[in-house]
C-alpha cells in the first residue's frame, strides 16, 4: 500500500506568545512561541501548509434581542451531557 499524502496545516498567531494567564492556568502560550521558533528552525515550515494571522477583528455591538426578535435565548439551546 503506497504511503498516503496527507496534508498538514499550521496556524500560527505572533500575539498568541505574550499573553500569560498565571502559574496555575492550564494555557502556557509561551509553549506556542516555542513551538513556532523550533518548526521554522528544522525547516518544517517547508513541509506544511502555513497560515498566518494578518488582521484583528473589529469588535462590532452585538445586536439586541429587540433588534432581531427572531434570536433565540442562548440557555434554551444548551444541552445537558
């Protein structure tokens, strides 16, 4: 069976590796930074898709229930597990 020619893709985010949450907080995004500086520094960048973060977005107001009558409610549309 021939080997299979999957595709791997990379998103990488240059804000991600500022931002700390605390000692005791499951996200360490300085891992990321890190992880981003060994993927370039073994060229594995060539071998990946790449996608890279060029723009923010904007924050826009959240329309009002009043608005769009037709929002439902959020709680009513959570389900228990």
């Amino acid at each position: 069976m021939a080997p299979s020619k999957d595709r791997i893709s990379y998103f990488y985010d240059s804000d991600v590796g500022t931002s700390y949450y605390g000692n005791n907080h499951p996200m360490k995004p300085h891992r990321l930074a890190m992880t981003h500086h060994l993927v370039l520094s073994y060229d594995l960048h060539k071998h990946l898709e790449v996608y890279v973060s060029t723009a923010r977005a904007s924050p826009s107001p959240v329309p009002s229930r009043r608005a769009n009558p037709h929002m439902g409610v959020p709680s009513a549309r959570t389900t228990r597990h």
